[in-house]
C-alpha cells in the first residue's frame, strides 16, 4: 500500500503540470476564435475554422487574430427624416 501512495504522490504533481500545459496551450491557440465571440464578431465560425486548420501555421493563427480584431462599420438609419421642398 505504501508504494501505491509514493507513486501517487509523484505522479500528481506531473499530470497537474501537463494538464495545465495543454489547457495554457489551447487558450493560446484559440485566443483568435475567443476575442471574436467576445467581441461577437458576426464571422465568428469562419474564425473558428480557420483556427483550427491553419492556425497550427503561425501566418494562419496571425491571420485569424486580425480577422478577430477587425470591425465592421455601422449602419445607421434614420428614419422619418422630413425633407424640405423649398424652392
């Protein structure tokens, strides 16, 4: 029983650290895809596949974090407007 919890006690601290390693590395890998929904980016999916496939190339993750960033400009309507037909 003793040599059950020496293992124990040597292989948490290991699986701790590589989990907290892959979970650090998929937060940076899918930063491109998490500003675009925080940002609700209306081509957040597109985002998210690009990300996905190519992101694994650093100039397809730079790509997708632009993408990210960028903002479409806004349309404002104005309505009811009355137009004066001097002349």
């Amino acid at each position: 029983m003793e040599n059950y919890d020496t293992v124990n006690t040597l292989l948490k601290p290991i699986i701790t650290i590589f989990l907290t390693y892959w979970i650090v590395w998929l937060l940076i890998y899918l930063f491109p895809y998490i500003v675009a929904v925080v940002r609700k980016h209306r081509n957040s999916i597109s985002i998210l596949i690009l990300n996905v496939f190519f992101g694994w190339t650093f100039v397809g993750w730079v790509v997708s974090l632009v993408w990210a960033f960028t903002s479409y400009p806004t349309t404002t309507i104005i309505s009811g407007a009355k137009k004066d037909r001097k002349r």
